[in-house]
C-alpha cells in the first residue's frame, strides 16, 4: 500500500478511529525523514487591481515566498484602464492565479475580465479574491470558458493569509514527499465554486497544548458556521509549528481536525493537509483551514 493510499484509509475507513488517540507523526517520519524546504512546485501568481488589490499584492511580495505579484494601478479621475500586456507572459506561466480587485469599482471589474479571460485561454486557474463578488461574470464579456472561483474577502490580510496558505500546501515538503497540487487545484475549485460558501479560519495558541488548542480555536469557529460537521464536504489546512516542537504539535493539531472532519465511510469528503515549520512562532502553533459548506 502506497502513502496516499494507506493516508486515505486512514481518513475514510476503521484504522483511522483506531489511530487517532495514538501518535501518528511516527508513521510518517520513520520513512519520510525529518522536515526540509523544498523547490516550489506549483508556479503561483498574483495580480492586484485598483487600491484593494494593490495593497493586497504588497503584502504577499514583503511576506510570502514563492509567488509572483504584479499591481495594476487605476487612474480613476482619468478612467483610464491600465495596459496589461506585460503582465500576459506572467498569467501564461503561471500554474494558479490569484486576482485581487474590489469588483464594485466599474474598472476593476473590466480589467478583472480580460485578465480571467486571458487566463481562460491559457488553461490557467483563476481565484478572485475581493470585498465583493464579480457581478461581471454574469454578462456576455465573460466568455464562456472563464469559469474563475471567487472569494469574499473585505480585509486585505485575511486574503493574504488564504494564498499564503495555499502556497505553503503545496510549495512546503515536511513529512510528506509532497502535496499533489492537482487535488489542490481541484479542491480549490470546489470550495470557491460558484454556489458554495468557503470558510477559511486561523487560530494560534501556545503553551504544552498548542496544537490542540489552536484547532480548537478554529472547530470551534467552523461549528458556528453550521450545525453538523457532516455539513462540510471539503478542506484544505496547514499546521504551522517551530521545528523543536513540531511532532508533538502537528500530532495533537491534525487530530483534532480528524474527530472534527473524518465523516461516515459513506460520505466523500476530502481533506488535504500539510504540516509548515515556522520557527517566528517560538513556543506557539497555528492552523489555518479553508472549509466549504
């Protein structure tokens, strides 16, 4: 049995209720060796649009390693639309992109549709993220193929903590050999789609209990949003720990999220999960999830 195999018996089926009060780090490390960073595997871009965006992208640039940011400034007393022909060969090789724009600006919205629109022809995956959604999508500009996936963010750091989360899944090698960045592209999709409701949350705690604590923090959040956890069909998280606590700390954290996600052997769910050193968090611990309704 393969490790995605045997790690998706343990989600689905009757080992996973038998692992989860016991350690699972140890499966893991015991083949996979300790933590390293390694090369970025999935080419991430991000395009900021207008005021929002561009202060959205400047915060990814001095914080986030791995992606490529680009601001397209508006000049809204003269409503001119800025050229973004440079930015073509950035979209064409990128393998995920995110456009950062405030849609309720009218020329926000039209540079935000040729982008998808460039990026639809290309093949490339497009998340937009904003204080409101595209209502251009709904109009004939849009071609039929641009089929972007949208995220309601009105703060300009919560959209920089989501890619930021995104990048560390699947750009960040710890216990595992790697994230398949195409079931993250694909859970992507799925969880901004047109018709769900994504729910991303963080949560940080310290102290002997960290890992625990800081799922806690975010169950506790997530069961706010709905009244069962059956209620999710989708998740994507990433457990931030220092490197001399980290075993302990991803152990106690993913199986918290575990007894929260792990569903009937009926249901379909999914969840893609990785574990990020980051030793600025001293003697704390973070997670972040993504969460669809």
């Amino acid at each position: 049995m393969d490790r995605r195999t045997f790690l998706t018996t343990i989600l689905q089926g009757s080992l996973a209720a038998a692992l989860l009060p016991n350690s699972i780090s140890s499966l893991l490390v015991t083949q996979y060796g300790q933590p390293e960073i390694c090369q970025q595997k999935m080419s991430i871009s991000a395009i900021g649009v207008g005021s929002f965006g561009t202060y959205c992208t400047r915060l990814l640039a001095y914080s986030v390693p791995h992606i490529s940011c680009h601001e397209l400034r508006i000049d809204y007393q003269q409503h001119n639309i800025p050229d973004f022909s440079g930015l073509v060969n950035a979209i064409q090789h990128s393998d995920l992109l995110f456009m950062l724009a405030d849609t309720a600006q009218p020329l926000c919205s039209s540079v935000l549709s040729a982008c998808v629109d460039a990026a639809a022809e290309a093949g490339v995956q497009v998340v937009i993220i904003g204080p409101n959604f595209p209502a251009y999508l709904q109009y004939s500009v849009c071609k039929p193929n641009s089929s972007p996936s949208c995220y309601c963010a009105a703060d300009p750091i919560i959209a920089r903590n989501l890619i930021a989360m995104v990048s560390d899944l699947v750009n960040t090698t710890t216990f595992f050999a790697g994230v398949d960045f195409a079931n993250v592209r694909a859970s992507l999709h799925s969880i901004l789609r047109s018709g769900s409701n994504g729910i991303f949350i963080i949560g940080e705690a310290s102290g002997a209990n960290k890992g625990v604590l800081a799922s806690k923090k975010v169950l506790t959040q997530l069961e706010q949003q709905v009244t069962s956890s059956n209620s999710y069909r989708g998740a994507m998280a990433c457990i931030y720990c220092n490197s001399e606590t980290y075993l302990n700390d991803f152990d106690q954290a993913i199986i918290e999220l575990f007894r929260f996600f792990i569903p009937p052997p009926t249901n379909g769910f999914n969840i893609i999960y990785n574990c990020v050193i980051d030793n600025s968090l001293l003697d704390a611990a973070r997670v972040a999830v993504l969460a669809i309704v």
